[in-house]
C-alpha cells in the first residue's frame, strides 16, 4: 500500500520475511513492545 505519503511509525513487513510462524512472532512481539512505548495520537475536533 503507497499513497505517496510517508507513514510515521509505520511497517510493511514482505511476506517473503514471514515463511514461519516464529518470525511472524518476532515481528508481533516487536511491534507490540513498541506500543508500549508510543504517544497517543491527539483526537482531531469534527
């Protein structure tokens, strides 16, 4: 998915990179550290 914008904090993982499930772990586990860790993103007014 590229809409031409950069997403921060954002990943695309290739599925290439993912053939077993403990590398799909490796990526969850990473992600879900680093949601730790993240700010919240301020709600916009409607």
């Amino acid at each position: 998915m590229d809409n031409g914008k950069p997403m921060k904090d954002y990943v695309f993982v290739e599925d290439v990179l993912i053939q077993k499930q403990s590398e799909l772990m490796y990526w969850v586990k990473l992600c879900l550290d680093f949601n730790v860790r993240a700010k919240s993103s301020k709600k916009k007014k409607g």
